[in-house]
C-alpha cells in the first residue's frame, strides 16, 4: 500500500481537496492483507487522521471571516476528536466564542464552511452536532450553564450530551475549552446514575451479535447487511470512554484508552490486546466500505456492509471480533448496575 503524502497547506487544500480524498480513498482499497494483518492499515490511518484535521483547518481558514475565527475557536467532536475519523466520518463540532460574538452573526460562515467539507468527505452530522446549533456554541459562562442544566435534569438525552462533550478536542488555541472539559468529565465520574444510564440505556443491546446465530445481518433489498458503525465500533467505543471516565483515564483514543484501563486492571478477564485488535479490525472494514462507497458516489448508507461483499475469512473475523465486543458490552453492564432509589 502507498500512502499518501499529507497536504496541510490551506490554498492547495482549496485547489486540490477532492483530488486528495479520492488518493486517500484509493490507497486505503489498495491493502489486499488477511482480515487480522492490520500492519499497512495502521500507517494508511495514523497519516489520515493528519489530512483530515488538515481539511478542517483549511475550510475554517478559508470559509470563515477573521473576525469569526478571531472571536470563535473550533473544538472537534466525535472520531475527529479521538483521531478515528474515517472517508466518511460526519462533521461534528463545537464553537466556544467570545461573549460578544451572536449566532446570528457567525451563522452564514458556519453553514459556508460546512458546505465547503462536503466534498472532501465530511457530511453534516445528522444529530447537528454542529457549531450551528446552539447547543454547540456559545463562550464559557453559556457552556458551564448548560452542563450545570443537563446534571440537573439528568435525562437520558442530556446525559447523552454531557457525554459527547467529552470526546472534544480544540483544533486551535482555546484557554477557555479547558474549565468546560473539566467540569464535563466531573459531573459525570461523580454521577452513579449517568454511568448506569451509559451502560443500560447507551450500550446495553446494541452490539450485533447473538450467542446462538453469530452476527446479526439485516435483510436490506436482495441483500444482508451489517451497521459496522451501530452494531461494532460505537458500543466499544463509549464502552471504553465509560470505564475511562470512571476509573479517571485522560486520553482520548480508544486505543490509548483501552490500553490505560488495561494497566488499571479494569477490563476484567478481557485482555486489552484483544479489544485493540478489534478496534482495528473494525476501523480497517468500515475504512474501506467508505472508500468504496465515496469513490462510487454513494454518501449515503455507508456504514452498511453487505454480507456479499466479505470473504469468508472477513465473515469468521467479523464473528471473531465482535464476540469481543459483546464480552465488553457484557462488562459494562455488569460494572454500572442501577444505583437503589433512582427511577
């Protein structure tokens, strides 16, 4: 496998943006190694993580005015923020502003540069995870009052926020972001409650994998298929930032993180080398789904894997792996039970 050479430069991004994803996208479908050989796919991934956050700064630069960027700093969310992201990974993101700086007024820009990343491969989140929605911007006091709102009323949708704000990362110099991340994380490794609501109500159930019948392929036209995305890779991944935040481990990547929580001792008879290479696994599949799909113009349905499309070996891989997942799954519900006199 080639990989690419990593372009940052803002102009070149702006000339040469399709032309780049299209050589990521070719070069991650050019690894032909067995399912488990993720050796090549590490170097393709580790380079990409690069492009991709070199993208976002080029459209920000691009797209919006000075006086915007000067008065808001962007904070990746999500795989973005993990270094997870993939060629088709959604564009999540926050803002946090001065306090002068009024949505109305920076809003033009922000829909500009999200139509800019379009064809670099970044599609709009679909929960609008976005720095458009007010619930994504704002300066320090407006962030600490929602947190403060959400621990307060702690339904499942707020808690679900609360959590999504901890994958977050600044892509340029934000002071101000650190008090918000830390009060995120607080809140919620004192609350027994949302780490049972994570566990039960975010996790529980969700891994596509049956005891008896093996993976759980779903029927779509004259095809199975499989949600790499909802039925793998997020229930490890908020698995693994749920033991993290209990047990006090700062990294962000979920590698990084099953590793810390290995050293802990907190992943009970699971080894984390096995979560690890499930994670690869599972990156390395949906990778190259997404690639074939951006390359034929498909941007949508692209977490869905069709049973037609794995060998045998990626079939028994996929059954391998996700028997791991679901031991993690199984963990974690076991780890946060409900606490007594919550309803």
């Amino acid at each position: 496998m080639m990989v690419p050479g990593c372009v940052t430069n803002a102009g070149d991004i702006r000339e040469r943006g399709e032309d780049l994803q299209r050589a990521w996208c070719e070069s991650v479908l050019q690894d032909d190694g067995p399912p488990d050989d993720t050796a090549a796919f590490r170097r393709w991934f580790e380079g990409y993580q690069v492009q991709r956050r070199a993208f976002v700064l080029a459209g920000w630069a691009e797209t919006v005015s000075p006086d915007v960027r000067r008065r808001a700093r962007l904070v990746a969310l999500g795989s973005l923020a993990r270094g997870e992201d993939l060629p088709q990974s959604d564009l999540d993101f926050a803002l946090v502003t001065t306090a002068d700086l009024r949505l109305a007024d920076a809003a033009p820009d922000i829909e500009r540069f999200v139509r800019w990343m379009g064809p670099m491969g970044f599609a709009p989140c679909m929960g609008n995870v976005m720095g458009a929605n007010p619930r994504w911007f704002g300066p320090t006091g407006a962030w600490t009052a929602r947190i403060q709102s959400y621990a307060e009323f702690p339904d499942w949708a707020n808690v679900r926020y609360l959590y999504m704000t901890v994958d977050a990362l600044p892509l340029d110099d934000a002071p101000d972001w650190a008090p918000v991340a830390a009060r995120v994380r607080d809140v919620i490794a004192g609350s027994a409650f949302m780490k049972w609501q994570m566990a039960h109500l975010g996790i529980r159930g969700t891994v596509g994998f049956r005891a008896l019948r093996g993976v759980r392929w779903e029927a779509s036209g004259a095809d199975m298929v499989f949600h790499i995305k909802d039925r793998f890779l997020a229930p490890m991944v908020h698995a693994l930032r749920l033991l993290s935040l209990h047990h006090g481990v700062d990294a962000l990547g979920s590698v990084d993180r099953a590793a810390s929580l290995g050293r802990l001792g907190a992943l009970g008879d699971l080894q984390p080398e096995a979560i690890v290479q499930a994670l690869w696994f599972g990156w390395r599949l949906r990778a190259r789904h997404h690639a074939e799909c951006w390359l034929r113009g498909q941007r949508d349905s692209v977490d869905l894997v069709p049973r037609s499309s794995l060998s045998p070996a990626w079939q028994e891989a996929l059954h391998e792996h996700l028997r791991t997942a679901q031991a993690l799954e199984r963990l974690v519900c076991r780890r946060f039970p409900k606490p007594r006199g919550s309803r």
